[in-house]
C-alpha cells in the first residue's frame, strides 16, 4: 500500500517526477525564452518569454505573453513553492 501512496505522489501533477528542469535564480531579474542569451533558456517557445524577478525570498514572473495560472491568463504572478 505503501508503495502505491509514493507513486501518487511522485506522479502527481507538483510531484517530483514532472520536474523537467532545475535552474537556481539570481536575486534580480532572471529572463527566460528560447533564445539562448536568456538566464533560462527554453526547448521551445518564444524567444523572449518573460522574466522571473527573485527578491527578498519571493519569486515573481512577468511574461511577455499571458501564462495560465490557475486555469486564467495573467502577465504577472507571485509564484509558491
């Protein structure tokens, strides 16, 4: 039973296992898009897509184009952990 309870939560949609990629942020703006001057560069999609911006310990985003969040397209964002 054990088991199977690990395996939910591994593959649950904020599980370990959808991790695709682990990129630090510097504190300031770290852009991100294709183009590979970017911080954090994408396999795919625009070449300049945003900026996550880290201060004092908070993360937020800023996209050039609408991002969904909860389901609703927003240019901005507080992200959580």
């Amino acid at each position: 039973m054990w088991r199977a309870d690990r395996e939910d939560q591994l593959t649950a949609d904020d599980g370990w296992l959808t991790l695709s990629a682990l990129h630090f942020l510097r504190p300031g703006e770290n852009t991100f898009g294709t183009n590979l001057q970017n911080d954090l560069v994408l396999p795919e999609g625009p070449a300049s897509a945003g900026v996550f911006e880290l201060r004092e310990n908070e993360v937020y985003a800023r996209a050039t184009n609408p991002l969904m969040v909860n389901g609703k397209p927003v240019l901005t964002a507080k992200l959580y952990p």
